[in-house]
C-alpha cells in the first residue's frame, strides 16, 4: 500500500503524547496510598505542563478480587471499581479533563471476562439448567461443563455476533462518558478472531471519533494490519519505548529501523504515537 495522500484527521492528531500509568499509579486523593480519580484530577495540571496530552490507564470497572495485571480482568462492564472511587468521582475527572483538553484512553480486553461476570454466570446457569439463552452461545463448553479460557479466564467467541455487539454497547456507555480511545489487548489471542470482527470492532469506535490502537504486533499480522486501527506503536510496544534511549546512545540503526515502521504506519493510515511510562499496580 502507498503513502496517504490526506493529513491523517482526529484529536489523536494534536495529542500525540500519552502518558501510560495504572489508576493506582498516582498517590491516592484519599490518602489510602493507592491512586484513584481524585488523584489523577488533581494531577492533571501537572501533566499539561510536563507536556502531557492524553493519559492512558488499563481500566477503571470493577474487578473485585481479581487485581491481576493492573485490575482488567472485569467482574463487571458498567461500573467503576470502588478501589479507584465511585462513578461521580469519575464522572467528575472526565469533565475536568474535557475542560484541560486532555484526553482519556482505556484498555478494552474482548478475549475474556472475570469469573465473577454477570453474562458468564448467567450463561453458565442456563447452560447448566438447560435454559434458553443467547448467552451460552458467548462461550464454548467442553463435555464436563468447563469452559474454554484465555489466560485462565472465561474466553468468549468474538466471532458471535451476539456477544460482540453486546461488548460493543459497553464501549459506547464509557465513550458517552467521555474515553476519548481503546489500546486492544493482545488481539491475536481473541478466540475465533476474524478481520470482520476487528473491523466491526474497529468501525464501531471510529465512527464515534474515537482512536483505536492494538496493543502490539500491528505490522506482524493481516489481521492487524488491515483491521481498521487509526493508530499504533508498529511491531511491538516495548521496541517504541526504547526510541528515546536510542537516540541518547546514538544507536542509529535502531532509529533508522523505527523510522520505517512509522512509513509503514502512515501507509496504512495509522498514526504512529510514542508512549511514555509503565502501568504500576498495587503490589
């Protein structure tokens, strides 16, 4: 594919600089020691001076017990988790942020959901009571009623159309709310993972004015490559962040290489965008 022949359009555009932290990665608003909203609004004027433009976290729903990887894996798609704080203290960061022209971008993780989801378990029980519902279909079942996983955790079928549209729907409650963006975890593990479903994915946040990214791998798979994404780091994240250090010890190589990936990027009309930072958890 050639070069684009138009200036890449959206906010992502003049916001090109995204700082990566967890939730917890801020000294917490209510001196708990753990970051929450109110941490992170009253941060946000320092952000703008250090040049920050858009914050990046892994996600704000409810993960209950389960805090690994920085509390992704959601017990719930329509609530905040109350470690962080509740839904007007998030309602109140959105706005804040909206009034700083800062803006917000989430990890959305399709290829599972917690043990503890309320589809998960009311597909378990319809199944396990012989009931009529859709979502049984989300899933798929092995003989002794366990089910398929992605890293240990209950791995929906993206390719039903039932449960993508159901995943989507969530997307659009938080966009409303005001996330500006979605990094794609992992999309090569998305169990039944087609290009039409990446593109209805991927169309369903861009229509919305929304940037889209996968979290990795972007030049490395078709599926990726040609899925819709507006934006990306090239082939694997932990190779951009590297870029600053690269040209500090003059390894020119290193930025030749990382400055064709981004040709390439353009190319197939995404932005490149550099990150900055690391997710820090609780522990």
């Amino acid at each position: 594919m050639g070069k684009m022949t138009n200036k890449p359009a959206g906010w992502w555009t003049t916001h090109p600089t995204l700082l990566l932290a967890s939730v917890f990665g801020l000294s917490g608003g209510n001196r708990d020691g753990l970051g929450d909203f109110i941490s992170i609004r009253n941060n946000l004027d320092y952000f703008k001076e250090m040049g920050i433009t858009g914050y990046k976290i892994p996600s704000v729903g409810k993960f209950g017990d389960d805090y690994k990887w920085t509390g992704i894996v959601l017990q719930d798609w329509y609530d905040v988790d109350p470690h962080y704080g509740t839904m007007e203290d998030f309602v109140s960061l959105m706005k804040a942020c909206e009034e700083k022209d800062i803006k917000i971008v989430m990890m959305t993780v399709p290829e599972y959901v917690g043990w503890q989801h309320p589809d998960y378990l009311a597909a378990k029980e319809a199944r396990d009571k012989g009931l009529d519902d859709l979502r049984i279909q989300w899933f798929e079942w092995k003989d002794d009623g366990t089910v398929l996983t992605c890293w240990d955790r209950p791995g929906p079928d993206v390719s039903n159309p039932d449960y993508m549209d159901a995943y989507l729907k969530h997307l659009g409650f938080w966009m409303d709310k005001g996330i500006a963006g979605w990094d794609a975890d992992a999309v090569m593990t998305w169990h039944n993972i087609n290009l039409e479903t990446v593109r209805k994915f991927t169309s369903y946040i861009v229509q919305r004015g929304g940037l889209v990214c996968p979290e990795n791998m972007v030049l490395l798979n078709d599926v990726t490559k040609y899925g819709g994404f507006n934006c990306a780091t090239g082939y694997l994240k932990t190779e951009f962040y590297n870029e600053l250090k690269a040209i500090v010890e003059h390894k020119v190589t290193y930025i030749r290489e990382a400055l064709k990936e981004r040709e390439i990027l353009i190319g197939l009309g995404m932005l490149p965008y550099q990150e900055f930072g690391g997710p820090s958890s609780m522990s």
